[in-house]
C-alpha cells in the first residue's frame, strides 16, 4: 500500500494563534488574525493613535442589522508581538453599531481619539420583510460619537452627530483651518436594497463636536462609501466611491474647501459593489485598495435605477497605484485570493475578504485589515510599497 505524507508533516497550523504576528516565506507580510468576539466580524478601520500604537476597530457581533453587534478596539504597541486582547467600545447593546471609523486630534494641547459608528434599529433574525423593503433599517441608522484621551481608557459617553439618519464609513480628512471633512451616505427606506442610496459630505468643527454643514455630492445616486484625499498638486479634493451597480469605483473632484463637488465619474477600476478605501502615500502615489473584480464589463447607465446588484464575489483583494491622481491605475497586485475555489460549480465557496482599510506608517510600510474568510475575523496585514510596485523604490 501506498503511505500517505499526512503522519510525517510537521503541522505549523498548531503553532498559529490569534493577535499573534507571523512573517512567512509563503504569505505576503507580516501579517495576524485578530481574536473574533463574535460569530461575524467586519468592517474594520486602521488609524495610528501614536507613532507607536495602531488602532484597529471593527463590528463584532452574531449578524449585521441585530441587537448585540458592537465595535470592538485593539491595539498592536511598538515592541509587542501581538495586538492587544479586543474589547467592546460602543454603548447601545438595543441597537445594530456598525461601521466604525476612528481618528484622533488635538484639543488645547491634548491628544484625542474620536469614535464615530452608525447605530441602527433593528429587526429579529428570522422576522421577514415586506414587500420591496430592505431588511437591515439602515434608513433608522445614527452617526454616533465619543471620545477619550490616548492617555486614558475611559471613553465619553456617545452622543448622535446629527439629527438625522445617515451612515458613514470611511474617516474625515482635515481642511487648513483644522476643520473636518466627513463623508457620509444616507440610506433610504425606498428603494430596495440601497439602490438609491446617495453620499453627501458632512462639515465638523476642529473639535469635531459640531456639525457646521451638510454638502451634496451632485449624481451620486449609488455612488457611497466615499474616500477622501487631497490632489498631488495640493490643489483640489478627490473622493472614491463604491458603486451599487457593481461596476466601477467612481471618483469626483472638489474643491480644496470640500464645499463644491463634480458628478462621479467611472474609473478604470472595477468594483463589485463593496467598500474601497484610498490614501495618499508619502511617495506622492496615490492607493486604494478593493475587490478586483465587477460583475459589469462597462460602466453602468447611472440613469436606469432599481435594485441594487449584489455579488457574493468578494475576491480577490487588490492594492492599485496611481501616479495621476487616479486617472490610470497601472500598478496592480492582489494581496489575498480567498481559499482558491473558481469555477460556475463552485464559484460561491470561495471565502469573501471585504470592507479594507489602509494607513501608511514608516514611509513606504502599508498597514491593512479587512474582513477575512467571510466575516471570521480581521485579518492585518504589513507590507511594503516595492511589494506592489515590484521594485525597490527611492521616491520616499
């Protein structure tokens, strides 16, 4: 009889454990699982407290839109060799808290961490719809805030941004005079499955605590989850979108106050109708990362609207470089495939990867999260520029 191999490998999955980072000939970067606290685990948002602590904060829970998802928070300290054991940061256990978005500023001298999540009514799991309604109730959502001292643990007691239903995503990004840029999205009850969702920009001031201005995004129907970065040149904003259409990731320009916005117009990138993120490198390199992949060959006629398209296809995760502020995406590489199953039989076993996030530490060292293996956990991920460009680079 033939032996088997099975008996005689040293097994390596034996010595992984979650929070723990891992530097692998076979795997792209260090990289970790960090710990679940629930049966799903999405959403995730980077953000550096200090130079030497990284922030991770996700929803965590038993099923996106019911009571108990929370956001959870750990932290991967210099001259630590895992993230920190996660913990719950949000405060509504009645409610859905999702989507969670984490950034800090400096208040008279003094560092602080701000929290911003949407928190939702909800519905029982087995409690079916009407007619034409979508089931999350994301049109009930809350911008929710709270805040601490990065020298402290304690959080302040969250308050609703604004008075009315919205959702969020992606963080702000600050204006020269200290105020702050957040993109949002709201959700409509009609519509169906969020296809007539539309993004706005809501200004807040330097201390993040008032509301100052809500600024349309014109055509932006289905065009949510903006991401925003500043021009190359310094002169004009730039917001990356997710399409509902699955199609394209979508851009618009602005102006550097974040008061005046263009049309999105499709890009060269697909999109499946997922959360993208972008970021302006120290390079000067513009990078977003997404699913590479779209269910439509062409942009979609953004006047015929009904139900939005939904793929289950969250795969694979790509990384894309731009040198002209996202008019051409030349430089390309998929950092993670799933667990490899393709095929019409068995396309819908492959495992989703989905909703990334994106920060740059050291110059030219890429820090990522993004939902892993269809919600099981968040897996990081540290790499390198020259990883994607596939040389060494001197530009930074």
């Amino acid at each position: 009889m033939m032996f088997s191999p099975i008996n005689q490998a040293l097994d390596l999955n034996k010595k992984i454990r979650y929070n723990r980072l891992y530097s692998s000939p076979f795997q792209l970067g260090i990289w970790s699982l960090i710990e679940p606290r629930g049966s799903q685990n999405h959403a995730p948002q980077l953000c550096w407290i200090t130079p030497n602590t990284l922030g991770c904060v996700w929803m965590s829970g038993g099923r996106e839109g019911t009571a108990g998802m929370g956001i959870m928070f750990s932290e991967l300290r210099n001259n630590k060799k895992e993230w920190s054991s996660p913990k719950l940061i949000s405060q509504d256990p009645i409610k859905s808290e999702q989507n969670p978005l984490l950034f800090t500023n400096e208040v008279m001298g003094a560092k602080e961490i701000h929290l911003i999540h949407t928190a939702q009514s909800v519905r029982e799991p087995n409690e079916i719809s009407k007619e034409g309604e979508a089931f999350s109730m994301q049109w009930t959502a809350s911008l929710r805030h709270q805040t601490r001292n990065t020298e402290k643990r304690r959080w302040s007691n969250a308050k609703d941004l604004i008075d009315e239903p919205a959702f969020c995503r992606n963080p702000p990004i600050r204006r020269q005079d200290g105020c702050w840029l957040l993109p949002i999205y709201r959700s409509l009850e009609t519509g169906g499955a969020f296809g007539h969702d539309f993004s706005e920009v809501l200004l807040l001031s330097a201390d993040c605590q008032t509301p100052k201005q809500l600024i349309k995004i014109p055509s932006s129907i289905g065009r949510v989850h903006g991401s925003i970065v500043v021009s190359r040149d310094g002169s004009q904003l730039l917001q990356f979108f997710r399409s509902r259409l699955a199609d394209r990731v979508y851009k618009s320009i602005g102006s550097l106050d974040g008061l005046n916005w263009e049309a999105p117009q499709p890009t060269e990138l697909p999109n499946n109708n997922s959360s993208i993120q972008a970021i302006r490198l120290h390079s000067g390199r513009l990078a977003i990362i997404f699913n590479r992949f779209s269910l439509e060959e062409y942009p979609a006629n953004s006047t015929d609207w009904g139900e939005a398209i939904w793929p289950r296809t969250r795969w694979p995760l790509s990384i894309a470089l731009s040198e002209d502020d996202g008019e051409s995406w030349p430089l390309i590489r998929d950092i993670d495939h799933g667990i490899g199953f393709a095929g019409q039989a068995n396309w819908m076993l492959n495992e989703q990867l989905a909703y990334p996030t994106i920060v740059e530490g050291i110059p030219g060292e890429l820090h990522i999260a993004y939902s892993w293996g269809g919600r099981q956990a968040i897996r990081y991920i540290c790499l390198n520029e020259f990883e994607i460009l596939g040389f060494e680079s001197n530009s930074y």
